[in-house]
C-alpha cells in the first residue's frame, strides 16, 4: 500500500511522505471524539509547518484524513512528532448557548457549521423535526450529538456523525455496510474482550424538563427493577421539551433502557491483515467462533479503528460493539 502525506504551510503544500519516521496512525470514532493522525518525521530544513497548518494522509490515491496540526514535540535528535485533529477537534473544543425549535439534526449541524465556517458534506435526513431544544453552555459536539440521539430514538435509527476527509458528514448506520470479512484463520492475530457496566449503562431513566437549570423539574421517572437490585442504581439524567406528554415521557423512557439497559460488552481485534476500507461507523463480519461465553460469526459494527502504517505494512485494531 503507498501512503502519501501532505502539509499545508501558508499556501505551499509539502510532500512530507520522505521524511516519515516511524509508524503513520489514524483514528476515527463513533464515541463522539475527533479523528486523529499521528505521525513522526525528521527536520530536513525544506519542510516548514507550525501548529494550525493543514494535513492530509492519501492511501493509494485516496484521501483518509484531512486535519490540522494541533501538537509537535521534537527531540534533540531532530525527530518532530506530530498530532493532527479533524474538524470535530474544534466541536468539541467550543461551547455555545442554543436555543432552537422545529430543525432536524441535520439543520442543527449545518447551523453550527455555518457559523464556525466548518465544512460540510454528505447528510443522511435523520427524519424527525425536534420541537424545541434549549442548550445552554454545552460543548457544540455534544449538542449535535443530543440532536442525532433525539432523532435515533424518534425514528428507530441510529445514525453517525464523524468527518469524511474534510467534510462533517451524517450517516444512518445500515448506509455503512462494508464488505469487509475477517476469520481467526489468518486475518485475526490477537483479540480482547471486555464486558462492563461503569460507563455506559443505566438501569434507570429521569426526564427533566427543559428550561434554564434553576426551573427544571422531574418530569417522568422509570427504572429496571430486577436491574437494580443487581447491579445497584444507575440512573440516566435527560432534559425533554416541555410540551412532552406522560406517553411520549414514556416512550423516550422505554427507549433509553432498551439501549443502554445492558451489560456493554467490547471486542478489540487486533493486528488484522490491513483493510484500508475500514473506518468507524461500518459494520463488518468477524468469525471468531470460540469468543467468551457468546461466539462471533456475523455483521458487526466498528465503534472505534485505528490504521497503522509501518515499513510498508498496514495493520489496524477494531474496537467492536458486541451485540445480542
């Protein structure tokens, strides 16, 4: 595989591919964190960039990433190690106050974009027009991430937001089937699997209504019983529009618990034979059979995958979301 990557510095793109030391490494996420490339190269005194300047990693002619330089630490040896972010850097670096009714997750984004002259590109309909949503000093990530789980809840969907080569982009997740297939006969080396109930799992669900915090009110209350007296009290916490009914309450309630009502369990496959394809968000089929107490042999979804590039090798690790 032949990588190329290249640096913006004021106007003058730079080929930096010659220079590379080390391993290349991309990240891309569905957990609501930036893509990151990290990268080392020698100081050849050709090559200028500082911190702002623009990066962009092509695998065989094809754009990966796109980002900005963010951090550069150099040794006395004159090796510069390099991390770059994408455009979700600066939505989750930023806060805001919104406060907006009758948009769809789309529309939110793009508002948000357009005024912090972000990019975007392609959007799937999420499908739901949100009523009306106050956001008050909330990183502007975490709103477009409240706006997207709205509309996955109304509509039965779950939809991804992460940034395709330099464009915010929007995508339900059956749009990102890949043809990716990978056996514990050669394609997987090593793998871990994880089960856990201390990040992202509730038994429990409060809906708050929605206003400025010192008028808000509990609304709505339900929980798992048989879960709690087993794992002890986690309760979610959630502001809902106020014109809610107790039915609607109830529906975003049952919803709630239906997802996050459960043991996660997590899968990391590691030094896969190289399928530059793969990104966070797309769902592959994995075949390791003899996994725990649950074996896999089906279509899985990639929650996190990092791309390693080495001495002209491509591994990558999958974080895997391991499903009923």
């Amino acid at each position: 595989m032949k990588i190329r990557l290249l640096i913006e510095h004021h106007g003058t793109v730079y080929d930096a591919t010659e220079i590379l030391t080390n391993s290349v490494i991309w990240e891309s996420s569905v957990r609501g964190e930036a893509g990151k490339l990290t990268f080392t190269v020698v100081r050849d005194g050709i090559i200028h960039f500082v911190e702002g300047d623009k990066v962009q990693l092509y695998t065989d002619g094809i754009l990966r990433f796109s980002g900005w330089v963010m951090k550069k630490e150099r040794t006395d040896a004159q090796i510069i190690s390099v991390t770059a972010y994408d455009q979700i850097f600066y939505l989750a670096k930023n806060r805001g106050t919104y406060v907006y009714w009758d948009k769809t997750a789309v529309d939110v984004i793009r508002m948000i974009a357009g005024e912090y002259g972000l990019q975007t590109g392609a959007m799937t309909n999420t499908g739901w027009v949100i009523p009306q949503r106050i956001e008050e000093g909330e990183t502007l990530l975490d709103i477009i991430l409240s706006a997207l789980e709205l509309s996955g809840r109304a509509t039965g969907k779950e939809f991804f937001f992460f940034d395709d080569g330099g464009k915010l982009t929007v995508k339900e997740r059956r749009e990102m089937e890949s043809k990716g297939i990978f056996r514990c006969d050669g394609g997987v080396a090593s793998y871990t699997y994880m089960t856990d109930i201390s990040k992202d799992t509730c038994n429990g669900v409060r809906l708050y209504q929605a206003g400025r915090k010192e008028m808000e009110r509990l609304t709505f209350q339900k929980e798992n019983g048989q879960k709690v007296k087993e794992w002890g009290r986690l309760y979610a916490y959630h502001h809902v529009p106020f014109e809610l009914n107790q039915a609607q309450m109830q529906e975003i309630a049952d919803g709630i618990l239906r997802e996050k009502c459960r043991v996660q369990k997590i899968l990391v496959v590691d030094n896969v034979n190289g399928d530059a394809d793969v990104r966070a968000g797309q769902s592959v089929y994995l075949d390791i059979p003899d996994l725990a107490e649950v074996g896999i042999e089906k279509s899985v979804l990639v929650e996190k995958c990092t791309h390693i590039y080495r001495d002209g090798e491509h591994r990558i690790r999958m974080v895997i979301r391991v499903e009923e």
